[in-house]
C-alpha cells in the first residue's frame, strides 16, 4: 500500500515514519493526540510550485487558513512564499512568523474597518475585494488614513469545481466573490474612486480540485474580462487564480502542481498574456500530506451491528470527517501480525457525529496509536474546545529531529479569560 504523503511517509519494517522519526515513539514522548508535520515536505511541495512558475512573473501565496501554526508560516516565508490571509489575526500570524506584509493578499468576504486600518498600516500588497459594499467601505477607510489601497476584485466565474458543495467557491449561488456579468461595472467603481488603486484581478473557484479542466474555464472566463477592463483604460497587472488543488487522501489522482501551471501557463501564452504577473494561493497542496494526526486507542467495544475503536482523539481535534463526511486513512503506527476486525474509529465527544472513520479494517488493541493520514491541513486549523477539552500538542519534524511547535493546551487554559459574577 502506497501511504498518502509518500515518500515522507512510510514503513520500517512494522513501524510508520514521518521522515526520520518514529511515530509510535513520538506519541509515547509527546502523548496523544498530536499533530505532526514534515518541514521538508512542506519545502518541497512549495518547491514543486516555484520551479514550475521559474522564468515568469509570479508570486506563490500559502493559503494559511490551511494550517495557521507559527512553524508552518516561518517555513514557508523562508521557502519564498507570500501569504493570502482572511483575517486580521492571520494577518497578525504572518508578521509574528517573520512573512512580508508587502508579500499577503487580504481575502475574505467580511472585513472590518478595524481590519482594513491594520492591514493598510502593515502594508499589505493587495485587498482581494468581494463586494460592491466592501469597495466603498475600503475607499472610506483608506481616505481617512491619507492612503490608497492596492485592490483586486475577486470575480466569481460561476465554474462548477466538482468538489464538496461547503469547499465549492466559484458558482453564482455561493457567497464568494462579484457575480462575472456585474464585475465591469465594479472595476469602473474602483478605478474612480480616490482611495483605492486598481492592481489585478482575483479567482478562486474552490478547494480539494482533482482536474485542471475547471481551472482553465475560469481563467478563460477571468481572460474575458480582463480585455474588456483594460479596453476601458483600467490597468490590471497581475492575475490570481487562488489555490484549492487537491491531495490524495484515498484513491483521487489530482494533477501535480507542475501540470497545473503548465496548463496554465500554456493557456495564457496562447491568449496573449505571457507578461502578466501570475499569483496562486496553494494551501492544502503545500500541507495536508505533510502531517498525520496521532491518537491513542482507549477502547475496544464490539457490538451486534458495529465494532467501537474508541481513540482519545475526537471531532474537536479533526473536524472535517464529522463536517464533510470526510474520508481520511487511519492505520496503525505498529502492525499487528493479526486478522484485522472491521472498526469505526470514534472519539470521546458526546456526539455520535463524533467520528475519524467508519468501516475501517484494523488489527488493533487498547493501547494502541493509530494515525490520521492527510491531517496537516484544516485538521488544528479547525480544532476546538467542544466539551471543555484541550486541544492537541503540534510537533515538527526536520529530518530525524522533533521540535514542540505548539504545547499542548491545558484544561486551567481553557477558563483563564472567564469571570465568575460576583456574590
């Protein structure tokens, strides 16, 4: 069995490494649950992306909502990455990490005025603006700071993506992005208004993408418009075309990142634009099969109709299988040399959503670690304290070294900031 996040992840005999390190004998260090991810996976897959885009004008901004940890943000600004943020407090994320506020695209449907202030203070390369409504807020906000604000209109091309209907972007009934028939308009709106500088063009259609076929609608669709634009006498000089290529996590066959630029490239060379500035916004294609999630097996509570692999992970540490009904592999980090028995693997939370997976093959005892594949993206992203409880330790490993990237919480934590009323 080929492991999703190969060749970084792999078997020694019985035992499951991530790089260098042993994973069994880094929960039993660390304890579980924890997360851990691979540096040098992170690096090459950024690397696969920028010696695809070499010889071109581009800019490769990590999609930090993806994993957000101060490690993974510092790995990547050194790999020469940018960043597109969707709040003020990713925003905060990437100077703490040592990125370039001159090198974050500001994304997201709902900024503040408090957020458009701090970004314009930081010095943000661009705002990739949603919304007729947003355009007049920034120019409001801009003009009382005696600034202009570098802006992008993200254009919702209506392009299926075929991928989950919650993680789909670019269709004319989600939430995301100006309708394309009404974008014309709103670029006449930005171009007058003396608070804002027209820089580019914006796109992003979804995420988990497995073809390059909705990629090269819409930049056929964002082509349209941008010679209609510029036609009017408006400049744009970059174009972005967001992220959301996919991973494996069972059996999907996503293009690489090399033949996705290809295509692309390809694409604008044959239309006329070889000499625009070209942005892409990876995020789970830089991470997600870089890092496992580690659980320890509690119980063991077979049953007439279903056999109950209890971890001590839950749908507070990994969300997505309990949100999108995710699929994700889950195998033990030592092998058993026995038949395996049919589990769902199922956290502690008081929830019967609460689960990893379902229907999974698996030698296992109590006592056992187990580890969630395809777990360093929107995995502790996405964690919570649902049912009071801590969330999980991350570690990152460099080659055959271990290094805690963030503690592990602690239950005092979880109340620090509460007040009792007074008697």
């Amino acid at each position: 069995m080929t492991l999703p996040g190969a060749p970084w992840l792999h078997r020694r005999g019985r035992s499951l490494w991530l790089d260098g390190v042993e994973l069994d004998a880094l929960a039993r260090t660390h304890g579980t649950p924890l997360y851990v991810y691979a540096k040098r996976a992170i690096v090459a897959a950024a690397e696969a992306y920028r010696r695809a885009l070499a010889g071109r004008a581009h800019l490769l901004c990590y999609a930090m909502k993806a994993n957000s940890n101060l490690a993974v943000l510092h790995t990547l600004a050194r790999a020469g990455c940018g960043f597109d943020i969707v709040s003020v407090g990713e925003l905060e994320r990437v100077l703490a990490a040592g990125g370039d506020a001159g090198q974050v695209v500001f994304s997201g449907v709902g900024k503040t005025r408090a957020e458009m202030a701090r970004a314009l203070e930081a010095g943000v390369r661009c705002f990739n603006v949603e919304s007729r409504p947003e355009l007049e807020r920034l120019d409001e906000v801009a003009r009382a700071h005696g600034v202009r604000a570098p802006v992008s209109l993200r254009v919702n091309p209506d392009v299926d993506a075929k991928t989950h209907p919650y993680i789909s972007t670019g269709l004319r009934d989600n939430k995301f992005g100006i309708a394309h028939d009404e974008a014309l308009a709103a670029y006449r709106d930005a171009a007058a208004r003396a608070g804002l500088q027209v820089v580019g063009i914006d796109c992003h259609i979804g995420s988990q993408i497995t073809e390059v076929a909705p990629y090269l609608d819409a930049l056929d669709r964002v082509l349209d418009l941008v010679e209609a634009v510029e036609a009017e006498g408006i400049a744009l000089h970059h174009l972005d075309l967001g992220g959301g290529l996919g991973i494996t996590y069972t059996d999907e066959s996503p293009p690489t990142p090399d033949a996705l630029v290809r295509a692309l490239l390809a694409r604008l060379d044959a239309r006329g634009h070889a000499q625009r500035e070209l942005l892409l916004e990876p995020g789970r294609s830089l991470v997600g099969n870089a890092g496992v999630l580690l659980t320890e097996v509690q119980y063991l509570k077979p049953g007439a109709h279903k056999n109950f692999c209890i971890v001590d992970a839950a749908m507070n540490d990994l969300v997505r299988p309990a949100m999108y009904e995710a699929w994700m592999a889950i195998v033990p980090c030592v092998e058993r040399d026995a038949a395996p028995r049919t589990w769902d693997v199922v956290g502690p939370v008081c929830e019967s959503g609460d689960w990893l997976g379902r229907d999974r093959a698996l030698a296992v005892e109590a006592g056992d670690v187990l580890a969630v594949l395809s777990a360093g993206a929107y995995g502790m992203a996405m964690a919570s304290n649902y049912n009071s409880r801590p969330r999980a330790a991350e570690v990152m490993i460099d080659g055959d070294r271990a290094f805690v990237v963030r503690e592990r919480e602690t239950v005092r934590a979880l109340f620090a900031g509460e007040h009792l009323l007074p008697d």
